[in-house]
C-alpha cells in the first residue's frame, strides 16, 4: 500500500473533472473521474477556503467526531471496469470500521481533515501513469518510442486496457504542470 497525495484537479473543455493523485515517494499518478459537486468540494478543500455553514462533508466529519471516532486515513482499494472504489477508515471506541465511499468524497474528507491517502498496489499497478508519458508537446518520434515502451510492460489484460482507453485519451489532452 501507498501514500498519495492530490496533486490537481483538471477540466476539459466539456466540462468533465478529473481528480489527479500522485504518489507521495514515487512518480507515478492515478487520474480519477469526478462529478462536478465532489470537484468544487475537492477545490474549497485544496485552497482552504472557509465556508460559513457545513458542507456535507463536513457533516459527516461532525457526526463521526460526536460519536467519538476518528477517521484515520482514506483507502482507494479497487478499480474494476474503470471505476475506482474506496474505504474511509473509522475508530470508534476501539473498534475500527470501514466504510465504502467514492475516491471523491472520500478525498474530501482526507484533504479537510489532513489524514493520510493510501492506495493498494494493485490499483497503482493497473491504473498508474508517469506524468512524462503524458507530455504532448514531444514530438510523434519520442511519442510511439514511449507507446512501445508502455506496450512492453502492462499489468492490464486487453479488456481492461480497452476499457480504460477513454481514460487514457482524456489524460493525454491535459496538461499536468499546470
């Protein structure tokens, strides 16, 4: 398992969000699909606005903490037909609890409260990308020199490479060092 961090979160001109993760002590990122709510609760989050009433979030923060539990850290532990899932980790009165979530939401709660963003190997391995394979502006040359490298290694089957296609060309047209 792995830390990760959110690194940015990205829009395309039609208005689709992604949520980029990165890992904390390595190189490789994970680009997750969002809804536009959960992406505006990730920006106030990311940018520490202050908000004069309770967000949802922020509501189920207050009931875990009223009934004297602490979330102690977020887990994105599968993706499977290219959707992510996720377990929000609970202690409360000695017991430890795991609840589903959306990577979203879950991300929201890991940014509000400042826990650690942990991510199963697997996930990495399926899903994970090097931020360089993703630089559009190389030339076609140094492009199908990476595609023949990325060829050489895949974790994934051909069904689930296909699967996550859609996802690999919206990645392509962002620009990460924004």
């Amino acid at each position: 398992m792995e830390e990760m961090i959110v690194d940015s979160l990205k829009i395309n001109a039609m208005g689709q969000r992604v949520m980029i993760l990165k890992q904390k002590t390595g190189s490789l990122y994970l680009a997750i699909w969002i809804a536009a709510a959960e992406a505006d609760a990730i920006a106030i989050r990311m940018q520490k606005v202050d908000v004069p009433r309770p967000l949802t979030h922020d509501l189920f923060c207050n009931v875990i903490e009223k009934f004297d539990g602490q979330i102690n850290k977020i887990i994105i532990d599968n993706l499977d037909t290219g959707t992510f899932f996720a377990k929000i980790i609970i202690s409360i009165k000695g017991k430890e609890i795991e609840l589903d979530s959306r990577p979203s939401d879950a991300m929201v709660i890991a940014l509000k409260l400042g826990i650690p963003i942990m991510c199963v190997s697997k996930v990495i391995e399926k899903a994970g990308f090097q931020k360089s394979n993703l630089d559009i502006d190389k030339s076609n040359e140094i492009n199908e020199d990476l595609d023949d490298q990325n060829d050489a290694y895949s974790p994934m089957g051909e069904k689930e490479r296909k699967s996550l296609s859609v996802f690999e060309s919206f990645i392509d047209s962002l620009d990460l060092d924004e």
